[in-house]
C-alpha cells in the first residue's frame, strides 16, 4: 500500500488527483492533504473522509512520510515543491506543466534521478480514445515520419474563473500554457517525440470580460470549491495564441490556442507522412488519391471527466511496484517544456523565430 498526500486543494485536486487515487484502493491510501488556505484543507478532508490536513506542505511532508505526493499547486510553484517532495522521499506526480523553462525541468528531473524516485507531469489528455487509437497505428507502422501536423484547441468562452490562471505571477502564462501543453503533449508523443528546433508565435488577449461557465472553462464536473473571485482587471495573459513549431528532423506544425474567441470549439490534431495522414479526433486516415479509412477506437473503461488521471494513477502503481515504465517519460516532458518556453519568448518578440 502506497500512502499519498496532496499539495493544494484546489480543482484539479479534488476532481481529478484524489478520485483517480481512490479508484485503486488496494494500492493507494491518501492520508493527508494541505493548502495554505486552511478552509480549503480542512473541507477536501472532510469532503473524502481523509484523516488528517494541514496549512504547511513541508510540516505535512515531514510528518506523514508519503510515498507519493501530487503537486497541484499554481504554475510558477511546481518547482519549489516538487523539489521539496522529492528531497523528502517521496514520488510526485506533478500537475502540467511541471515546468515553464527547460532548464527547470532539466534540474527537477536530474533531482528525481538523484533520490532514486519517479516523477511524472500530468499530461493527462493523451489517453483520449482517439488519441490512443492513433498511437497504436502510428506504432504499427501505419504512417512513416512525420511531416507535418495542425492542432487546434479552442474554446469559445473559457476563461478560468476560479484560481489564479489569468494571473501571469501564478501561472506564468495564459490558454497556451493551460490548455496548449495538453495537446503539445499528445502531439509531439504521437510523432514520436522529435526534438523541437525553434518556435515562432504570438499572443493575444480579447475577452477578458466575456465569461463562460465553469465545466467550459476546465472544470469539467461543473464543480469548485472555495473560489476566489474573479477580478477580469488582474488578467495579463494571453486568451488566444498561434504560430509554427520547427523540429529537428525539419517537421513543421502549426497550432492555434484559445480560451475565449470567435471560432467553432475545437480539440484537434492532424498528422500527415508520405504513407498516410491522420485527423483527431475523427479517427479518419487518409492515405493514396482517394483511400480512406477509421481507426478502431475503443471506448473508455473510466467513467469521469478526468479520466487522462485515472490511466497516469493505474500506471503508478505499477511504477512503483517496479512492474511497468512510466506512461509519460521525463524526455518528452522536458521536450515539451522546451517549446513553451520558446513561444513565450517568441510572444514577447511579435512572432520572431526563437531556436532551443
């Protein structure tokens, strides 16, 4: 039995990181959770009958002595306490993005690697059906290298109200680095994980007083508690973003990331090779002058909105029971850390080409 504690008590703790520990019993027992806001601590124990909360991760960390710990803390914060979780004993599973700059990542990962333990990011939109479908093609042989890929993930009105994801001090940037990072993720494993080369892009912001609901918004069950209120006036990051990745082996993709703007909603992902193209999440191969065909895409055995969580918690757990490797590698999180850390430079130059 693995004991685990949670760092923050927000959302994504709740709705995602304490449900996906609890749907495997046998192997996971939370015994503590800790937020600097003592209400939200006390009220996530008492929500999930966990036996003891704390206002100090460390205090908690000391005296608990966790297996794992997940670290669901805002953006900017992923560092110290990850780093604090690791030097304690611990395995951390890490909200996305586990870091904004590469040598950040570089330096959490090296330190993993030093204390013997696993640490993961959370990407957790990789295992949508789809998605899954079309790694398994890919891997079979169904297309040759990559050439070229789109992705677009836009939400009509879908700013976060809740937390401080508008606030770049917290989060160090807007819908690129929220939403973008899940489908980079899923993008550059479906490719096959090709070293980025340079990124050019830029950001915008042009909604910030037009506001959606919150399951539109990213809380996918409709559902927070203890919410700060949402003050449009504090918001200094980017609602839209767009631009071009190059890689290594001279693949190209272009990409458009949105909270809020005018376009139809959008979650998706087009790969294209000599051999065959793809489209996500339609499962639609095309391939020659006019062949096509679908993917089988199976359904998902998780009934939950943030069910990417429940395969990251399953794999885990044979992680640590030395049964299986981790499901997301630290290269391809690193990787993608690379490429947010590039477009928010390009961002701040109007789009010039940035190299790694």
């Amino acid at each position: 039995m693995f004991k685990v504690c949670i760092i923050s008590c927000g959302m994504i703790a709740n709705s995602a990181h304490i449900p996906a520990y609890r749907r495997f019993p046998e192997d996971f027992e939370i015994t503590a959770v800790c937020d600097i806001n003592e209400n939200a601590a006390r009220e996530t124990a008492k929500r999930y009958e966990i036996s003891r909360y704390y206002v100090s991760a460390e205090e908690m960390l000391e005296k608990e002595k966790p297996d794992v710990v997940s670290v669901c803390v805002p953006n900017c914060l992923h560092k110290e306490y990850v780093l604090m979780a690791l030097k304690y004993g611990a395995n951390v599973l890490c909200e996305k993005p586990i870091a904004f700059t590469y040598n950040d990542a570089k330096e959490m990962f090296d330190c993993a690697e030093r204390e013997g333990k696993v640490l993961m990011a959370c990407q957790s939109m990789r295992f949508t059906p789809d998605r899954l479908a079309a790694k398994q093609f890919i891997d079979e042989g169904g297309m040759d290298e990559i050439y070229y890929g789109e992705l677009s993930r836009v939400r009509r009105r879908g700013i976060p109200t809740w937390g401080t994801f508008h606030m770049k001090k917290m989060s160090c940037g807007g819908a690129f680095v929220d939403i973008g990072v899940h489908m980079l993720d899923a993008l550059i494993w479906l490719m096959g994980n090709p070293k980025i080369k340079s990124v050019s892009g830029i950001a915008m912001q042009n909604h910030k007083d037009e506001i959606g609901c919150l399951k539109g918004s990213g809380a996918l069950t409709g559902e927070v508690h203890n919410i700060r209120p949402f003050n449009p006036n504090e918001m200094d990051v980017e609602d839209f973003s767009c631009g071009m990745l190059t890689f290594e082996n001279n693949a190209k993709v272009s990409f458009k990331v949105a909270w809020a703007t005018n376009m139809p909603e959008a979650s998706d992902i087009r790969l294209v090779s000599r051999k065959a193209g793809i489209d996500l999440p339609s499962g639609r191969v095309y391939f020659g002058e006019s062949g096509e065909k679908l993917l089988e895409i199976k359904k998902c055995p998780y009934d939950t909105p943030f069910f990417g969580h429940m395969y990251i918690a399953d794999n885990l757990r044979y992680v640590l029971k030395g049964e299986a490797e981790p499901v997301i590698k630290p290269d391809e999180t690193m990787n993608t850390t690379a490429v947010l850390e590039l477009f928010y430079k390009s961002a701040e130059l109007q789009g010039k080409t940035i190299y790694l």
